[in-house]
C-alpha cells in the first residue's frame, strides 16, 4: 500500500485517485487510512480510493456540490462509483444528489454511526449529550474542534460550546494506547467525562463489501 500523505493533507486537500480498479470510492479524507486498510486487508483490488478534504466537515453545506462535482470528474473513467460519506450534516441533500447521479452511498447520519453500526448506534437513546471522536479526529482534534471554535484563544467558549456535553466517547478504529491517551487529554481540555469505545470499522466495512 501507498504511504499516506499526513493526516494535516488529508484534512485540508483529501487524496487523489490511489490503486487501479474499475469501482472508485469517492469518501472522507478523514476515512482514508481505514479505507485503504479495508482495501488491503480484503484484497480488494478492484477498488480505487479517492478522498476529498475532510475539513469539508465544518462546512456541510459544501459537501453536497464537492461531491457532485467528483462524481461528474470522474464518472467517465470507472465502471461504478460508490460515495463513502453518510448524510454528513447536508439534511438529505446528499442522498438526493447520489440518488439523482445513480450513485450508492453508506446509509446513516454520520460516521460516529456507521463505525459502531448503524443500528446500534441507534440504541443509544441517552447519548444526546455525547461528543463523539474517531481515531482520525483524535488525531486532527486541534483542526477541527480547538482552532475552528476560538477555543486556543478563549478557552472560556468551552462552556458555550460543550456546556451542554455530559461525556465524550472516543470510537476508537484500532487499538493504539497513545490515541487512547490522547482522547483522554481531549475529554479533559472539553471538561468532560471520558468513554473509550472500540469500535473497529462497523458497517463501513459491511458498506464497502457490497461495492
């Protein structure tokens, strides 16, 4: 397998087309690394992967047009597309496009959903005030949750922000005691209380073999 670019590079510009298969996979640059893990672990050869910038997440109104607009880049040079993203915040705008595209995408609201799995995930009635990360975002917390909400330079937002919050569940993809410590340092900065949940790859996996 191809050495990822750093996960700052996946957040910010994604991953262009990586392996030579006639179904491409257009996700998440924040599902990269578990994509290409489930490629290679299956010996999914028929699979290419291509990822957006997964920093499109703070701004869900754009993934809908990004999306599309990959769909139409590369539409001509595959046999089938499959969308690695959940609804992702677009409120069912992007379920509509791909069923508009003739084009599949992972069934759920987000990925915290599909990794533990989808139905699951839906037992969970209590966790209304659960802030969930995944390996990537532990890793990324600074990007996407510190930096984004002004909290490096007024860290008095966090009653704001996560007042509200009672724990964070960290839904860990693979076992890493230095993510998981990591985890527990973001749950301190958010003054929340810590829940550590392996997950592995849920129905992404299940999604996945389906393509």
């Amino acid at each position: 397998m191809t050495p990822l670019p750093p996960d700052d590079t996946l957040t910010t510009k994604g991953l262009a087309p990586e392996g030579g298969g006639p179904i491409l996979i257009i996700a998440c640059g924040a599902l990269a690394r578990e994509i290409l893990a489930l490629i290679e672990m299956n010996r999914w050869q028929h699979m290419t992967l291509t990822c957006l910038p997964a920093n499109l997440h703070l701004y869900p109104e754009k993934i809908t047009q990004a999306v599309c607009a990959a769909v139409t880049k590369h539409r001509d040079q595959y046999d089938r597309i499959f969308i690695a993203y959940a609804d992702c915040g677009t409120g069912g705008l992007l379920e509509a496009a791909c069923a508009e595209m003739g084009v599949e995408m992972i069934q759920g609201p987000h990925c915290y959903s599909f990794f533990e799995g989808n139905a699951a995930f839906a037992a969970h009635e209590d966790e209304i005030s659960a802030f969930y990360l995944t390996d990537f975002l532990v890793k990324q917390f600074d990007a996407f949750v510190w930096r984004p909400m002004g909290l490096d330079k007024h860290p008095e937002l966090r009653e704001m922000y996560f007042g509200n919050y009672t724990k964070l569940v960290y839904q860990a993809q693979t076992d890493d005691a230095a993510l998981r410590a990591k985890a527990e340092d973001c749950a301190a900065r958010l003054s929340l209380a810590y829940e550590y949940r392996f997950t592995g790859y849920g129905d992404l996996q299940t999604a996945l073999a389906s393509a």
